[in-house]
C-alpha cells in the first residue's frame, strides 16, 4: 500500500478517537469488552445507530498501539483487510479496530488469516446480521462476538439527561420497588421521550430522517449478508413492519400476516427471522408447558422507536402494544403466557416471575406475581414500568 494512504488512516484515526473523548459516557458492553482475553479477536454487531463506532473510538483510546478505520472507505476499497491490517502493522500498530467490516464480502477468511499469525489484534463492528458461528472460515474459537443492543432507558437517562442510574437487576427491582421509585421518581418525566426517541442515539433533530435512512439500510444492505434482496422482497419488509406496527402483538402470527403480504408462511416465518437477526424485529414464543405440544407462534415486536416512527407517517399505534415493546425490549430471556382460546393471560413469565403490562388502572384478575403500570404506584403487586428500563 501507498504511504500516504497509511498515512490518512493514522491521520483520520487521531482525529476520530480525539472526536470521541467529547462522549463521557459508555455503553454497557464497554466494561464486558475490557475483561475479554486477549487471546481472542473482539466483534461487536447491532443494528444502525445504537454507538458501535463511538465504543469502539473509546476502546481505541485508552489501548496501547491502536488504530482505528472504516472497511467501507472509498479509498481503502482496492485493498485487503489483510494487506491494510499488515500495512499498519509495520507502523507498530498492535490493536487495529475495524468499523462496518460487514461491508467485505470476504472479511470471515481474512480475519481467519490475521488470527492465525497472532501478530496483531483486532476489534471489529458490523450490522446486526454478521454471524460468525456458521461462516466458513468458522472464527468462533476466535473471535467473541457481543452484541450491543438498543440504547435502555437507563443509558437513554444517563447520556441524554445527565443521570448517573447503575444497572439493577431483576431481583433487586421487585425486591427494592417501593426505594427505586422514590429515588428515581423524576425520571419517569422522560418515559414517553424515550419511546420517541429512544433505542439508538442519533440527534433529536433530524432523528426521524436518520432513523428512516437507517431502517432502509438495513432492509437493503444488511440484509442482503442473509439473502438476496430485491424489490418485492423490500416492498413485502415495508408492509410487514407496517403490518405489526398497527397492530396488537397477538395479532401478527405467521398465517395472518402472510394472508396480509399474500405470500407463503414459509416465506414470512424466513423474513421474521432476517429481521430479528437484523435487529428491527423482536420475538416473543409461548411458554414451554411440559407434556404438552405448545403451538410455536411468536408475538412480534418492533424496536424501539420504530413503532413511533410508524406514527410519524400517520398509523395509528396502539398504546397497550407500546408499553409491552418496551418491556419486551429490555429483555431476552422471557415467554409469553398462551391459554386457550378466548382465556385471559397474564402476558409475560421471566425466570419464574409472571408479569403483566398494563396501565395504571389495571387489575390483577389474570393473577400476575407483578403487574407492571404507568405512574408510580407501589402498592399490593404494582411495580412502576419505567424501573424495568434499568435493567442494562
């Protein structure tokens, strides 16, 4: 490679990590990252937006040797990852870190090359879709790949509205409920903000054309590492995400909506999980009920703020849909409760704790361990929704 384009990445490298010391606040995978072997390459995925390029400037900063570039830039595109990573190598760098890495068709090989000679280390991002368990260069005894999900309400507090709010458990929500919601009573002003303008960090103005130009990104570039995309497979995205952000979640099975796209169920259960590995999409199966074969038909949900987005161009979003979003968006690990036909359930079991959402005015007659509610009722079962926010 030429001098002078090594030159421009160590230019441009100083003057973006420089950039990203104005961020005083870190993600939470920042610290998981930290306690990573050495002995491993270190990926991060997410969807667009969430601050993939920022951690890692920020990880880059306060590592020895390090420096950081882009796979997408237009003057890096004749080139190997492998002859860039090795260029840079011969300028003493030891930590090279990687953005948007997806954009290499064959980037699995490279980074399977680069390991194997054990002369520098690499950090990379890339989209939600990038797997590295299945790939053919197989990097998982390489490389741990962490996924950095949506901005919580609690780091929405924290980097948005200048609190300093730890993470708390589960447990210790359920258990500490009634101090939470006295200590932390002010935040709950800032709860419908961040089901506007939550979920990824792009700026308040111009947020929605940022997140527009995001999820259209997503459907036809990231996508695309799954499948090929054409037009009528981006068209039948659009008026699927569409599909669920007016309805209920119990509304959006696999026969109704391929009804609504008038295509196969096979096809749509194929797109429900490109969009969940994307991360635009989020399921919620059944509860396992032991003896008995339980119909595996998730709930879906969107990614906050994507329903609101949906309401930006004039759908009307049903409120009960939202708040379940939200509670389904800050965990994982979790199931929905399915009765029989016309039975009212409780909507959610974590571990072994049934929830329920609802409003403030909600009743226990569906016998939920917890109901969670707007507003800052603590009483008999009542838990305040926005603590489950604080959760990562």
């Amino acid at each position: 490679m030429e001098e002078k384009i090594i030159d421009r990445i160590v230019i441009i490298s100083k003057k973006l990590i420089k950039w990203a010391k104005k961020f005083k606040k870190r993600r939470y995978l920042y610290r998981e990252i930290q306690k990573i072997d050495p002995e491993y390459f270190v990926g991060i995925k997410g969807i667009r937006g969430v601050g993939k390029t920022v951690l890692m400037l920020q990880i880059a900063g306060e590592t020895k040797n390090s420096v950081y570039f882009s796979a997408d830039s237009s003057i890096l595109k004749p080139f190997s990852l492998y002859e860039i990573v090795y260029s840079l190598r011969n300028r003493g760098f030891e930590n090279v870190f990687i953005d948007e890495i997806h954009k290499r068709g064959n980037w699995q090989e490279e980074i399977k090359t680069i390991y194997d000679e054990r002369e520098v280390r690499i950090f990379f991002s890339g989209s939600s879709a990038i797997d590295i368990v299945y790939s053919s260069a197989d990097l998982s005894r390489r490389v741990v790949l962490k996924e950095l999900k949506p901005i919580s309400l609690r780091e929405f507090l924290n980097i948005r509205k200048g609190f300093n709010i730890p993470v708390y458990d589960i447990k210790t929500i359920i258990k500490k409920k009634k101090d939470l919601t006295i200590k932390y009573a002010e935040c709950i002003k800032f709860f419908e903000e961040y089901l506007e303008f939550g979920g990824v960090l792009y700026p308040k103005n111009g947020f929605y054309e940022a997140l527009d130009n995001a999820i259209r990104k997503v459907i036809v570039d990231d996508l695309s590492a799954l499948r090929e995309i054409d037009v009528k497979y981006e068209n039948n995205v659009y008026k699927f995400l569409y599909f669920i952000a007016k309805s209920h979640p119990f509304e959006t099975n696999y026969t109704k909506v391929s009804k609504f796209l008038e295509t196969s169920k096979t096809f749509v259960i194929k797109m429900v999980e490109d969009l969940e590995k994307a991360g635009i999409i989020k399921t919620v199966f059944p509860c396992a009920k032991k003896g008995i074969d339980i119909k595996r038909e998730p709930k879906i949900y969107l990614t906050i703020p994507i329903r609101k987005y949906f309401e930006k161009k004039g759908i009307k979003i049903e409120i009960g849909s939202l708040r379940e979003e939200f509670f389904v968006n800050h965990f994982s690990e979790l199931c929905y409760l399915k009765g029989k036909k016309g039975e009212k359930m409780p909507d959610f079991k974590l571990g072994d704790t049934i929830i329920e959402i609802g409003g403030v005015s909600k009743k226990r007659y569906q016998n939920p361990d917890y109901i969670a509610i707007d507003g800052l009722n603590t009483s008999e079962n009542k838990i305040p929704l926005f603590l489950f926010g604080f959760v990562y």
